[in-house]
DNA sequence: GCCGTTTTCGGCCCGACTGTTTTCAGTCG
C-alpha cells in the first residue's frame, strides 16, 4: 500500500461524496489531501509510522484516521459504506464534459443509467430531456460530448506539446499586432503531460490576431472562431487555444493561464487577507476597487509581497511559503549544462555515427559528452564485445586529440543482470572514463528482488550514474516495483549520481523524485539518451524536470565543469 | 474536513459560460 494507493482512495471518496452532493468543502478537503499525498515522495507508510501523517498539508484528524485504518488493514470502513450509498457506473457518468455530479445523480436516480453507453442509447431516445434541468440542448451536448470522449486521445506528451505550441507562437509573433505571445498553462509549468495547449497574445486588435491564427498554414481545422479566443486543429491533429488579452492586463492573464490552479487558489488566498482581490484582470484593492496592477507577473507577486518565481515551480508545493521568506531555489538553467553524460551511436543502437554525435555536441557549446553505448548482454541493441570496446575507445582518443580542449568521455551503459551483476569483469569496466549503469529486462521481479539488484550494482566502484531509474515509458509501461527511497540513499552514500533522463516519454526520474534525491544528499545527472543527433536536444525537457524538481546548478554532475568532473570521477587519476 | 498575524467557529478562489431559467444552478478551468 503506497502513496499512490492513498491519494486514489482519498480522491474517490471525494468523487462519491460529490456525486452524493456533499459540502463542497469536505469534498475539496480530500481532494486537497489526496493531492498532498500524489506529490510526496516519501513512504505513507513510514509517515505513519512516525505518528506525522497530520503535518501533511490538508491532512487533519479525520483523514489521518482514515488513511492509518487503510494502510494497516488494506481496507476502509467509510469508503466500502460509501460505495454501498451510491451507486455503481455513476462515476463513469461524470467523465462526460458538460456532466457534473448533480446532473449525473439525477439521471441515474430517475433512469437508471450507470454506464456511458446507456446514457447514449437514453440520449438518443430523447428520455433526458424529460428530466428537470434538462432540454433539447443538453441532450445533444451530451451526445456530441460522447462522441469526442471516444475519439478524445489522452495527455499529451511535452515533447510534442510544446514544439507545436513554440510553432504557433514563432508563426504568429511576427504579426504587426501581436505585442506579446507566450504558450501558458502546463506547457509553461513544463509538465510532462500536457491537457490542453494553451497560448496567450498581448494586442489591441484582437479580431485581427484571430483572423492570422486561423489562416496559418498548420491549420487543418478552426474548432471555433470568436474575437478574442479561437481553437484550432493542427494538421498534426492537436487542438491549441489561443486568447488574446489587452497588453495591460497581459501579466494577470498571463498568471493566471498559466497556473496551476493549486497555485492560484492560494495566490487569491493571500489576496483576500491583504484586503485584495485577485482575477485574470489585475489586482484591486477591495475596498476602493481600484486597480493596484497586472501589467506584468512580477507586479502581480509583488503586491501580494512575493516574489515572482518560475513557472515551473508553481504546483503549490511550498513555493510560496518560500517566495514570501525570499527563499526561493536559484533554480538550474539550461546554459549550466556543460554536457551529456549518456548518448547513444551506431555503434549499438543509435542512428549517427561516433563522429556525428560528438560534432553534434559542440554544436550544442558542450565541454564534452560521453559516449555510452549498450553493453554486450543487450543483444537486441546490439551491445558491444569487449574487443568493439576496445576499438571504439582507439578512435575516442583519436578523436579526443582532434578535439581538444573539448572532451569524448568514453563510457558505457552497462546492463544489470538480473542478479544485479554486470555485464563485463571489473576490470573491463575500470578502463571507462564513465560507466552508467541501467536495468532491460527482469521487470516482473518482486520489489525486493529489483531494488536489491540495483543496490548491489551501485555497489561496484567502477558504477558512476544510475540511468532511468523508474523504467516507466509513460502511456506506455508503468515503472518496475521498485524501493527507490533506498536506491537514492545508496547512490548518495556511494556517490553515484541518479539520472534525470531527458527523453519525453521518460522523465525519468519525475519531478517529485528529484527533489526528493535533492533532499537525501544526492548527486542528479541531467542526460538525454540520444540515439540520434536530434535529440540532443531533449536536453530541455530533463532540465524541466530538474527545475520542477527544486534543483539548483550545484545538485547536478553535468553542471561541473570539465575539470571538477574528472576530479569527480577518478580522484586517483587527476592525482596522478 | 481543514484551519487560524482577524478566528477553536465560520469561513473556505474567482469569473465565464450555458442552458434553463424569469433570477439562477451547474459546470468548467
């Protein structure tokens, strides 16, 4: 039983008692809760132990209660009573967009309907527009709503959410009358899933932005067309919004769009005890009702006595406790990255070539990068015997003398058996400049069995770095059963870094555990994984994770210079 | 149900939109 366990017991109860048309209060009080609990990366279970499950945010009395009688018996009392109180598949109704759980309860109270596909069938027939509240036009929402949940595709991924907002905004701010333009909502917050694609425009001919947007080359589709938001289908097929806001009220907008919704709650929170009133407009003073700002963000923050912080930290984990002391992290920056520690060439599995791949890195303005490809048990990315290793490491020097003062590390991304040991004798593995180690196969093992397996691989001397440490491909593959709280703390008592990797569907580590690792003392390598040229620049989207994450230039290997990581990974060598 | 530089009780973010309404409830972001 887990966090992630807890957080969805604590969010159903929240929507029963919705649907049940509970005090929204209450409801929220358990959203909030179980919210907490999603973005905390230590143990529930060890929380509870320690008798702190109350100085988690939103957790009183009552949910701790609750959550010590889950956690011990597996089971909860109230919510076995509540889910006998209402009845089943009404839940399902509410993922239909227009239905909330007042009108859900109602249809399925005065019909019966406990499933979409009943809903359908009773919406055809024109039964629900004989129910109080509803008409003609609800019921064709609903059928039209339907329909676009079954064609509806899921989260997208910020590597591809973004490059299709950055193109929209590179097409659109050229326009004479667009002032200003941002993509904003979770793309800004750089999460890794995106809902919607949201971009905000500053002019003062809104009708003509509008008019621009939808004759853009990309469009496929215009969803709908009005003067100041329009929706627009790519040919790519992903929906963008776009709104265009007066320049004076871009930075309230702006913050506002951009979230999170967490955040903003909070935001008016601190506005109402300050006697002022917060909204996608400005800021007012209540009383005169006169307008304090909102041209920019940072005025926005400054009125409220913070100070203005990055998008991506704003989740409402703590940020702005910490804006409000001036203690905010100085977060890590994309420029402090000196280079890449884990890429990928046609070596084993990769697309360029050795050559390429360095080129492409001091393009990139890198110090240096390493070399890692599979090693010999991966055979399906055809990993390398150690005579190729050998080669290889002859055309790296070659390489490193045409290069200098730009450095090849050559490294290796090492398989871990299932036994947790690795694919090559120690004292192949010692002739590597760096060796990052990673799990392929074995994910069925119990919890125990792969976290012990990690552990014993970090264990050799010769393991620099941990890649991809969940082995989660999101949408794709849950992570391996694993006991990463202690596989941090073994890399930060050993030295060996964790990896952020840098490729979009991985994220790997998430955000939540990077700072946790921050938190236990450890060392975090920001890498992308490349298998192409191209994807060095992914680089990005690790970045992101670290900066959501908390983490600052000094928490990172990669943010070393070339010098202090030599240093770092062989203190004999640069001693002798 | 939670929480406290107003409070241990009485608040709890704000505005827009839609459809159903003769003044507002429900839903959404």
């Amino acid at each position: 039983m887990g966090n992630r366990d807890v957080a969805d017991l604590l969010e159903n109860i929240a929507n029963l008692l919705e649907i049940r048309g509970e005090n929204p209060y209450r409801v929220r009080a358990y959203r909030e809760a179980g919210r907490h609990i999603a973005n905390m990366a230590e143990d529930i279970n060890k929380v509870a132990e320690a008798g702190r499950l109350q100085d988690i945010p939103g957790v009183g009395e009552s949910i701790a209660n609750k959550i010590r009688e889950f956690l011990t018996t597996g089971r909860l009392a109230y919510y076995e009573d509540l889910k006998r109180q209402v009845a089943p598949g009404v839940s399902q109704l509410l993922e239909v967009p227009g239905l909330g759980p007042r009108k859900a309860q109602e249809i399925n109270r005065a019909l019966g309907i406990t499933s979409i596909a009943e809903l359908e069938k009773a919406a055809r027939e024109h039964k629900l527009s004989k129910l109080p509240g509803i008409r003609e036009k609800t019921e064709q929402k609903i059928l039209r709503e339907i329909e676009r949940l079954q064609q509806r595709t899921r989260r997208i991924l910020l590597g591809v959410a973004l490059p299709a907002a950055e193109e929209v905004v590179n097409l659109l701010k050229v326009h004479p009358q667009v002032q200003r333009i941002d993509p904003a909502g979770s793309i800004r917050r750089m999460k890794e899933t995106i809902g919607d694609i949201d971009v905000l425009v500053a002019s003062t001919k809104p009708v003509e932005v509008m008019d621009a947007l939808c004759s853009l080359r990309i469009v496929k589709e215009v969803l709908a067309k009005g003067t100041t938001k329009s929706s627009i289908l790519t040919r790519a097929n992903l929906q963008i919004d776009v709104r265009v806001i007066h320049p004076d009220e871009y930075g309230s907008a702006l913050q506002y769009f951009t979230g999170s919704k967490d955040h903003n709650i909070a935001l008016r929170d601190i506005a109402i005890r300050k006697g002022l009133k917060l909204n996608e407009y400005g800021i007012f003073d209540v009383k005169t009702g006169r307008r304090l700002g909102g041209e920019t963000e940072e005025q926005v923050y400054h009125i409220l006595g913070l100070r203005w912080m990055p998008p991506e930290l704003r989740e409402n984990r703590g940020e702005i406790e910490a804006a409000a002391k001036g203690k905010l992290p100085k977060l890590i920056e994309i420029g402090d990255i000196r280079g890449d520690l884990h890429v990928h060439t046609d070596w084993s599995d990769g697309t360029d070539s050795l050559d390429d791949m360095v080129e492409a890195a001091l393009e990139r303005g890198y110090e240096y990068v390493a070399i890692t490809d599979h090693s010999i048990g991966l055979g399906v990315a055809r990993g390398l015997s150690v005579e190729r290793i050998r080669e290889q490491r002859r055309i790296v020097d070659q390489l490193n003398r045409k290069y200098a003062p730009f450095m090849i590390l050559h490294g290796i991304e090492v398989n871990i058996r299932g036994d947790g040991t690795l694919d090559y004798d120690d004292e192949v593995l010692a002739e590597f400049d760096i060796v990052t180690a990673s799990i392929h196969s074995g994910f069925g093992q119990p919890r125990e069995k792969i976290t012990a397996r990690i552990i014993r691989a970090m264990q050799n001397p010769n393991v620099d770095a941990f890649n991809h440490p969940r082995g989660r491909l999101i949408g794709k593959r849950e992570g391996y059963a694993v006991d990463l709280e202690a596989v941090i703390r073994e890399g930060a008592k050993r030295g060996v870094a964790i990896e952020i990797n840098s490729q979009p569907d991985r994220m790997d580590l998430d955000d939540v555990w990077a700072r946790r690792a921050k938190e236990l003392g450890a060392t975090l390598v920001i890498d992308t994984d490349s298998h192409s040229k191209g994807q060095l620049d992914f680089i990005r989207y690790g970045v992101a994770v670290a900066r959501r994450g908390w983490l600052e230039r000094s928490d990172v290997l990669n943010a070393l210079s070339l010098k202090d990581l030599l240093k770092r990974l062989h203190p004999a060598r640069m001693a002798a």
